[in-house]
C-alpha cells in the first residue's frame, strides 16, 4: 500500500540527508527545493523495479549531489567505467582461477558451484569459446 504525499514528512527527510547544509539559513531553502526536484525525479522515473529500493535510493542520492553542484554527468560516468574496469579483472581473476583448478584436478561441477556460475560457463572457458 503506498502511503499518501507528505510534503512536510518530505522536507524532514532531505533537511536530515542535507546534514549540516541544512543549518544554513541563507540557501536551506533553495538546497531543499534542488534535492525535492532531484528526488522526484527518480522517483517518478521507470527505470527501476519496483522491488529495487537500493538502486532508486543510490539514483536519488547521486540526483541530489547533481542539484547541489557536488556530482557531474562526468563524474558519474567515469565512476561506472572504473567499476567495469574493477568488474572486468575480476571477472579475468575468476576465470583464470578456475582454469588453474581445472588444470589441478579439481572437477568441473565443483569449480562451477564455488564459482557461482553454471558449469557450461567452466567448460566454455576451458574450451576457449566465446561468451554467448
């Protein structure tokens, strides 16, 4: 069930996220506004599930940094070309751990298991075959 529009509720909630921003007098209201819009901007939009709470509340909170001058677009992108560059060795550490087990003796469905991944995926790394 969803619970009714609280503007005032609302305006507590992004006076606490704001900290000690929110103590100045002279912009809190103009921050309050900026993080209000940036907000109901995620809020609004369909480009989560509805059951992905985490990945709306980082949205949100990354929408209020951009209203608030602290985050650009740039910024935000490079952070996700990091994280894949993070996620891509990773991945390489993964595959070549598991190739190293296979070479050990260790067998297929055991690799998969402790890998978290099906044991087609062990086989087609062994067999050199491309991602599908």
């Amino acid at each position: 069930m969803t619970r009714p529009y609280d503007p005032a509720a609302e305006t507590e909630a992004i006076r606490a996220w704001l900290g000690p921003l929110a103590h100045d007098t002279d912009t809190v209201d103009q921050r309050v506004e900026a993080v209000r819009t940036a907000w109901h901007a995620v809020d609004t939009a369909a480009a989560w599930d509805a059951d992905d709470t985490e990945g709306r509340r980082a949205a949100a909170e990354a929408a209020a940094q951009y209203m608030l001058g602290d985050l650009t677009v740039a910024q935000a992108a490079d952070a996700v070309l990091r994280a894949r560059a993070v996620l891509a060795d990773a991945e390489d550490r993964l595959r070549g751990t598991c190739l190293a087990a296979l070479a050990d003796g260790r067998g297929v469905t055991k690799i998969a298991r402790e890998a978290g991944v099906a044991t087609n995926t062990v086989y087609r790394w062994r067999d050199g075959r491309p991602d599908q």
